[in-house]
C-alpha cells in the first residue's frame, strides 16, 4: 500500500503515543493490550462516526483502571497544534473541537476513554 510521508509521520507519531500510555498503564493496571479487537456490534445502533466493522480495534485496553475487575478502553487521538486545520485556533478551542469529535464517534455509556 502506498502511505504518503505526511501519513506515516503522523501514524509513528500516533503508534509512540500508543506505546508509551500502554507502558505506563503496565505499572498501575493489568492485562494491558494494545490494538485489542472489539467485540462484532450486531443490530445495536452506534452514533454517527462510530467505527462498526468486524475487526475493529481500539488503541489500547487495560483492566483494573478504575476498579479491580472493570476493563477499561483508551482511544489516542494526536493532536498537532501547527497543522493548518488548527491554523488561527486557541489550544484550547483545538483540545475542545478534538474532543467534540471523539465524543461524538463513541457511546456515551461506554468505558472508553478518549486521549488528546
């Protein structure tokens, strides 16, 4: 597949930050996983956005989070204040605007938890 340079800097940069949250999840949870499956959605209808094909996958999965047995999910979203979407942006409004988004893509009863 051809990946053009600018998409490749931002997946390194995406897959670093991946890394770098599951090592440190290792230290304070447990049965940390990263790229996890989801489970198939079925008939359950999901907010616009949300990703519903088989073998979709979260960034990372760790369990013991917020309580001993409860499975959490973390989704990393990078977010690069000198790109030219975010041009005439407060870093506030861009941390807003991306959270906006994420939140809009996932369940709200859901134990995923967005990272900007």
């Amino acid at each position: 597949a051809v990946v053009s340079t600018q998409s490749a800097i931002t997946a390194g940069r995406h897959n670093t930050v991946r890394d770098a949250t599951a090592s440190l999840l290792e230290k304070v949870a447990y049965g940390v996983e990263t790229e996890p499956h989801l489970l198939p959605v079925g008939n359950r209808t999901l907010p616009s956005g949300s990703n519903i094909s088989d073998g979709a996958r979260l960034d990372v999965a760790a369990r013991g989070f917020w309580t001993p047995l409860d499975k959490a999910f973390f989704d990393i979203r990078v977010l690069h204040p000198g790109a030219m979407s975010n041009n005439n942006k407060s870093l506030e409004k861009m941390y807003s605007d991306h959270e906006k988004k994420k939140e809009k893509s996932t369940d709200c009863d859901s134990a995923l938890i967005p990272l900007l």
